[in-house]
C-alpha cells in the first residue's frame, strides 16, 4: 500500500455492538496502526505511547486506530489495562483480511506486522511506514507525516 | 500518484541547549541525550547503568536528561519530572533526579518534600512552584520533543542524535558510545 492510493476501506469491529469503517473517518486524518498483539511484554508499548500522546494527534484532528488479529474481548482488556481511550480494532474474522488489504499481514504466524498508516481527509494514504521486526517505530513519524499534510492542506 | 514523503525518524529534534540539564562538556565528543521516566522501572533499572556509564567514559560524554513521564500509566511521573525541575531551578537538579529514580516506589507528594527538604531546598518556593506548575511548560516540551524524535517508550536514547536501538545494559552502551569517541 503506497503514498498517493486510495486505503482500502475495511469495516471492522470496535467493540462487541460496534463497527468502524474507515471511509466512515473521511474528512480528517487517520492514522492506522497495525501491531502484532495486544499484551506486549514492555511496559512502554507503542498503543501506550500513542494514548500519552494523544494532545498531539488532537491538534491535527487525527483519528488514531490500532488495528490487530485480537478479539474485541481481548482489545477491551488490553485497552482497560493500558488506559487505552481510541478504538482498537479487531482484524479477527475472517482473521487478518484488514491486515491483507494492506499488505501487512505477515502470512508465517498469521499477525499482523508493526506498521503505520496516515490516510488525509479524503481517505488517501499520504505515508506508510513498515517498521523493523521488534522495533516499535514512535511517534515522529506519524506527526512529521501531519505536519506534511497540513502544509499541503493550506490553499 | 504523488510520492512518498521523504520522513526521517528516530533523529533527536532540538538539540542540547542552555535549557537541558546537563553532565559534561559540550565539547565533548559523544552527546547522549536520555529520554526517561522516573515512575518507569525500565528507567529506574537503566539509572545506574547511565550512572556507571558517565563516571567511566567521564570526558567522552555530553549528557542531558530530558523529561518523558508516560503518564497514562504512571500516576506519579508528571509530579516526579516537575519535582526534578523545581530543584533544577535551585541548582539541585541531579540530587533531586538521583533521589526520584532511587526512590521509584516513593513518589507520593509527602515523601518527596522530605527528600527536598534534606536536598537542602528552600521547600517554601520548591511547594509554590509544584503547586502553580510552574515547570509544567518545560515538561511538556521535553516530552513534545521526544514525540518529535521517535522516542518509543523508555528510557530511549540518542547518541549524537540518532536513536540507539540497543539494551540499556552497560557494555552495550559503552561500546556504542565507543564507537563516537
């Protein structure tokens, strides 16, 4: 999935009653992160570091998603325990095809890959990022890529 | 099809200034700029490693601290960072941040005046400036520029400004500093 291509609009589940459609969040930026699972093993994980720096993506009007393989059950703990607040979406069933869509789904364990997706206000992919196995990629990129988009925005 | 915006990551943003609290000089060849937590015990382990590391590449090293309290997770790590700064402006900056990371299961407000007041603070304006946060500002912006950098939890650091992707374990650092000296 390259700059300059429309996302593939996906409709996935957000909680147990309710869905999102990513054609849905047109007319602001949305960032979709994709992570392998929930419950990594550091206290520090990048859902966690995107929640903490949830001001600065409000300044852009972002939506931020987080997108992997778990269950709504699981994504509900996970978010209580983490204090979570924006939506995590379950690419549960048929299991991946979100994932597939972007072509991130790595098709050896069946999750998910760690990669980074910001859509401008018409639903177009203005920058993507796969980051390195294990490597939780931050924050700067998402918010160098919004600060790119705004610029552009400006008539 | 437009093209793919050309976007760096993991580059420290803002470099060591007058502002940071620093270790060091300037002039020395390895700049290390830790981004950390003090309610983190990520932090608290990696705390004597920078220590170790300081005190036996002492003339190699520039170092600076900067504030990133996760704060989502940490209830007490916004007041901690504050704490360190409200010391710094007393010209007690590093025993404050000493105290914090060795004391990481104590930072409720009422243990840290007491470690304040035997720091040796005027703990009349130290409390003021807690209360009217006055280093709220400095705090954030440590924390924006971390955003800005890539930091990825903590502690992250940065050697001569880019991202180092290794443990926080003292060989490993001191061999990717060594390679700067």
């Amino acid at each position: 999935m390259a700059a300059g291509e429309p996302a593939p609009d996906v409709e996935l589940k957000a909680s147990p009653t309710q869905t999102v459609r990513i054609s849905g969040l047109h007319g602001r930026p949305v960032v979709l992160a994709f992570y392998p699972a929930d419950f990594s093993p550091v206290c520090t994980d990048q859902l966690s570091l995107y929640q903490t720096a949830a001001p600065a993506f409000a300044k852009y009007d972002a939506q931020v998603l987080g997108i992997s393989t778990d269950g709504v059950w699981c994504h509900q703990a996970f978010a209580q325990q983490r204090g979570l607040k924006f939506p995590l979406l379950a690419d549960a069933w048929p299991h991946g095809a979100a994932a597939q869509a972007y072509g991130v789904l790595d098709t050896d364990d069946g999750l998910a890959a760690r990669a980074l997706f910001v859509l401008d206000h018409q639903g177009v992919v203005a920058w993507s990022y796969l980051s390195p196995s294990g490597v939780n990629p931050g924050a700067d990129g998402i918010l160098a890529a919004l600060d790119a988009m705004t610029a552009k925005a400006v008539p | 099809m437009r093209t793919s915006l050309d976007i760096q990551q993991g580059q420290l943003q803002m470099p060591i200034s007058r502002r940071d609290h620093t270790i060091g000089s300037p002039d020395a060849p390895v700049i290390l700029v830790e981004f950390g937590d003090y309610q983190c015990p990520y932090c608290g382990a990696a705390h004597p490693v920078v220590t170790a590391l300081l005190d036996e590449r002492a003339s190699a090293l520039f170092f600076a601290f900067r504030h990133f309290p996760l704060t989502n997770v940490h209830e007490n790590a916004q007041f901690a960072a504050e704490s360190a700064e409200a010391a710094g402006a007393q010209g007690h900056y590093w025993e404050m941040h000493n105290w914090l990371f060795e004391h990481q299961r104590q930072l409720q407000p009422s243990a840290v005046m007491a470690a304040a007041a035997a720091i040796g603070l005027d703990i009349d304006r130290f409390a003021q400036d807690l209360a009217a946060h006055a280093f709220l500002p400095k705090v954030q912006e440590d924390f924006m520029t971390g955003l800005r950098s890539g930091v990825n939890g903590t502690p992250t650091f940065f050697i001569n400004g880019a991202r180092y992707e290794g443990p926080a374990t003292l060989e490993a650092l001191t061999e990717a500093v060594d390679e700067f000296r």
